[in-house]
C-alpha cells in the first residue's frame, strides 16, 4: 500500500518514477503464457513493422541475438503462424509473413487483451477507458518511432 493518504496526490515526480515498473507489470500479466507473450510480441512486430521484416530485423526490434529470433522464427514456422518469402525488393533476401492462421492468433492475443483491459478497467468511466487506450496507443506509436530513430542514430 502507498503512505500517501487518499486526500493527497503524489507528486508528479512520483508518479512518472512509476511508469517504467507500471510497463513491466503490464507486458508481464499480457497473455495467459510465456510461449502466447512471445507469439504475440513476433506477430505484431511482423504485422505492424514498416516494409518487410527480415530475421535480422526482427531480432533488432524485439532486442535479441539473431540467434535467438531465428529458433523463434523457426518455432513460429512450425506452428503454421509464419513463412517465409522472398523479397519483392530483393529476391535474393528472405523475408518473414504472417500466415493466415498466424493472423487468426494475433486477432485472438487482441480480442483476449481487450477482454482483460475491460475487466481490469471495470470501475472505470467509459471516458477513462477509451482516453486511457488512446493514450496507451499514442505512447506505443511514440515509442516506436523513438526507438527506430535510436537505433539509426547508433548505425
């Protein structure tokens, strides 16, 4: 429990020192497994990354060893939820797609998560949630961006 009484507001120092734990405890309560919280992450970096998405640009954007995201990659090959294809730019270079089961299971991540936004939210206003969602959805875009701009700052 806080030591702020209800009569008080932390002050906003306080409140943004909370926002970096407040991210953490959000991606970890997400999906209902490991093995879903890293199918959701390869799915939507996939689905939502500009151009096209190689194994090397997915390790990049989820913050991982090549390694790592190509038994990743392989994984979601297997399931049926990815494959792989040549670039239409360069057809010398592998790229990665969602298959249509694979976007079936990235619906399914999304329809579940709106589901527990909507019962973790329940004693919110409609007005709190959807400007809480707008927000949330600003920040994500901005954080892309960022992190993209950080990343060629670095190169």
């Amino acid at each position: 429990m806080s030591s702020t009484s209800s009569s008080e507001q932390p002050s906003d120092d306080r409140v943004l020192d909370q926002i970096g734990p407040a991210l953490s405890r959000l991606r970890r309560r997400a999906p209902a497994s490991g093995k879903d919280l890293s199918r959701n992450l390869v799915l939507n970096v996939i689905a939502d990354a500009p151009g096209e998405t190689t194994v090397g640009r997915l390790a990049a954007e989820m913050g991982v060893a090549q390694p790592v995201a190509s038994r990743t990659v392989a994984a979601h090959i297997a399931d049926g939820l990815l494959r792989r294809a040549a670039s239409q730019s360069d057809g010398r270079r592998t790229v990665l797609e969602l298959t249509e089961q694979g976007e079936a299971e990235r619906n399914r991540f999304a329809l579940e998560q709106r589901e527990a936004f909507l019962e973790i939210t329940v004693a919110w206003s409609p007005e709190e949630r959807i400007q809480f969602a707008r927000l949330l959805t600003r920040y994500g875009a901005d954080a892309t961006a960022w992190s993209r701009k950080q990343a060629t700052s670095r190169d």
